[in-house]
C-alpha cells in the first residue's frame, strides 16, 4: 500500500506591471487560456522552454520542466549496480510537474508542486504574456496572496492582553512630532536619541489590573495595529494574546505568511501520478475558492 503523502496546494494572482507601479485587475478571464492550450499540439505546447497541457472539459491544467538526462546514471535497486544513463536521443523524456487551478472570472490560481524542482508559479505569467500580452511597456507578474485572517482577528478582537516582537528600529523615518507614539516609533525615538538603530525584543503584558479596563485592552490593541507593518516582519515571531468577540482569550500569531493549505493525498494502491495532483485540485475547489474568498475579496 502506497504512503500518504501531504501536499501543499499554494495561492497566487496576477498583477500587471505598468509604469513601474503594480496594478491589479479586478477580472480576468481564463477561458481564452484553456481554449487556447486545449487547441495546441506537438511542440506548440511549449512556452519558454516549459510546456503547458489542458485537457477537454477540466478546468485545471499543467506545467512541465522536462528533466535533462546530461551526465546522469541509473541505478539498480535489486543489486546496487550503478550505471551511465543512456537516454534515447529525441525520445520521451521525464519531468518535473505542478497542476494549476485558476479561479474562474478573477485574477487568482493556486498551484501544486509534483516534487521541489517543479515549475513555478511565475511560469503563469509566461504563459499570460503568450496568450494575452499587454500594451508595450507593460508586463504580467505573479503575486502571492497573503494570509492576513489572524490580523483581521486581532483588529476584530475586543483588546490585547499582551504582545511580543522582535523588530529593527528605522531612526530615519522618526518624526518627532508625532504624539501618538506606538511601540515601533518609540523605538525609533530612542534609537535617534542614540544616534544609530537597535535590534529590539519586545514583551508587553498589562498588569491584572489593568487588564479589567477595557480602554487600556483597546488602546494596546489600536497601538500595535498602528505599528504592525513595523513589528510583524518575516522574522519578528509576532504574537499576540487577545480577547476575542467571544470574549475568550487567544495567542494568535501576527506574522504574514504566504496562502496556503496542506491536503492529505491518500493512494492506496495508486501510484503518485501527476494526474493525482489535478484530481486533488478539482476534487477540493469549492473548499480552495471559500478559503481564497476568507483572504482575500476578488
């Protein structure tokens, strides 16, 4: 019997690149991409040296990175004989895969790799760019969508209880006018009182007391909302302890993290196709959608 295997199932969106600036559209159709990739034959298939695949009514489709077979060997598993590999010279070749699912009317897809060398999510604006170019000068990008729902809880929640966050502090963006300091910038001030910036660890608990005033719960929650850009870094370990609207107290961490969700491929007896990967996409869209609807609005 076949290992379950987990498989992480990324979301992305294009954006268009214009005058340096990104912009993003509010819809976009993918129907003239899979028509289009469905009508392709042979080495047609090809796109900047990947080649793209759709099937008849399916709505997912696939990326592959054919795998050179320069100086490599095989190996026998029977006896450890290990060999030069002679592949046939214009013949089938293997390669690395990654099944895609576009969100029908809307500039977002999710992906899943076949293995760490599959092709990437950029090859999407690739194949934009072959099938829907844009005005000169401009030019498809992809994007991650970032998983923001525990910062919408922490500005949904009723008050922080306490927060933590390690950060650098950016002396050259102090304004010593600005009264309504939170923990970022008053950092920022003593690192200008200092004259150079500070790695900085930090640790805010209210007291017992104060945790029963519900204005002091607010005023922390609303200082760090205002500094988060600052404190929630990649490498901050930002966390904070609220109290939800249902009034129960949580540990929520704060640091953005790319979209994504993990699903569990059980094979049995198959073996791990890439075909497997598509399956898994087309059988759990209505649960990809409803988590990229709860991130991010169309």
């Amino acid at each position: 019997m076949a290992p379950k295997k987990t498989k992480t199932v990324r979301f992305f969106q294009l954006a268009m690149l214009i005058d340096g600036g990104l912009n993003y559209p509010g819809t976009f159709d993918w129907t003239p991409i899979l028509e289009n990739l469905r009508a392709r034959r042979g080495t047609d298939r090809k796109v900047n040296d990947v080649w793209f695949t759709a099937d008849d009514n399916v709505k997912t489709f696939g990326i592959h990175n054919p795998i050179g077979n320069d100086f490599m060997s095989s190996i026998s598993e029977e006896d450890g004989t290990i060999e030069d590999h002679l592949a046939d010279e214009g013949g089938e070749k293997l390669a690395y895969s990654t099944a895609v699912i576009p969100f029908p009317g809307t500039r977002f897809f999710a992906t899943v790799y076949g293995a760490a060398h599959s092709p990437k999510q950029g090859r999407i604006a690739d194949l934009a760019t072959a099938i829907r170019p844009l005005a000169d000068g401009a030019f498809w990008k992809v994007k991650p969508i970032v998983d923001k729902r525990k910062i919408d809880k922490l500005r949904n929640a009723k008050g922080v209880l306490r927060f933590s966050s390690s950060f650098s502090t950016q002396r050259d963006l102090y304004d010593p006018e600005e009264s309504d300091m939170g923990p970022a910038l008053m950092g920022d001030a003593m690192a200008a009182s200092l004259g150079g910036d500070l790695e900085l660890s930090l640790d805010l608990n209210l007291t017992p007391y104060s945790r029963q005033r519900q204005t002091a719960l607010r005023r922390l929650k609303d200082s760090i909302i205002k500094d988060l850009r600052y404190l929630a870094g990649s490498k901050s370990n930002a966390e904070a302890t609220i109290i939800s609207l249902e009034g129960q107290e949580e540990v929520i961490s704060l640091v953005e993290k790319d979209l994504s969700m993990d699903f569990e491929l059980d094979l049995e007896d198959r073996p791990p196709r890439f075909s497997e990967l598509r399956k898994l996409l087309e059988d759990n869209r209505a649960k990809l959608e409803e988590t990229r609807k709860q991130t991010i609005d169309d």
